[in-house]
C-alpha cells in the first residue's frame, strides 16, 4: 500500500515551519521515506520535517537534522 508523505527543508533556522513549503510524494513504506529525509538533511545540511497524510500542518511529524548523520 503506498502512503503520501510530505516533506520540508528548513534550512534557514529562524524560520517557523509553517512558513517551509511543503513537498508531498506518494511512496510504498515509511522505511523509504525516512531513507530520503535523512539523505536531504544530509545533502542539503538543513533540518527535514516528514508527516504522513494529507494535511501536512495538522499531523505530527519526525525531525531530522543534518547534525545526526555521520
């Protein structure tokens, strides 16, 4: 079963995350979207915001920051 997931780069730290645009992909599993949050944050160095549905502002989502990957 596929899921949309949605995705935002912060890489300005004094921004409020509702003001990140956001970036929605229909992808199989949770496994293959957390793979491509932690690859953003790392390439782009900047902090990566990933919920799942439809309304990207009112679900709860994973933070991944750029600091984490080695």
């Amino acid at each position: 079963m596929e899921t949309r997931f949605n995705f935002q780069i912060n890489s300005d730290k004094y921004r409020y995350w509702e003001d990140v645009p956001v970036i929605s992909t229909i992808l199989p599993d949770r496994f293959s979207a957390v793979l491509i949050a932690r690859k953003v944050a790392k390439l782009f160095k900047a902090d990566v915001r990933m919920s799942e549905g439809k309304e990207a502002m009112k679900s709860s989502g994973s933070y991944f920051t750029f600091q984490e990957q080695d």
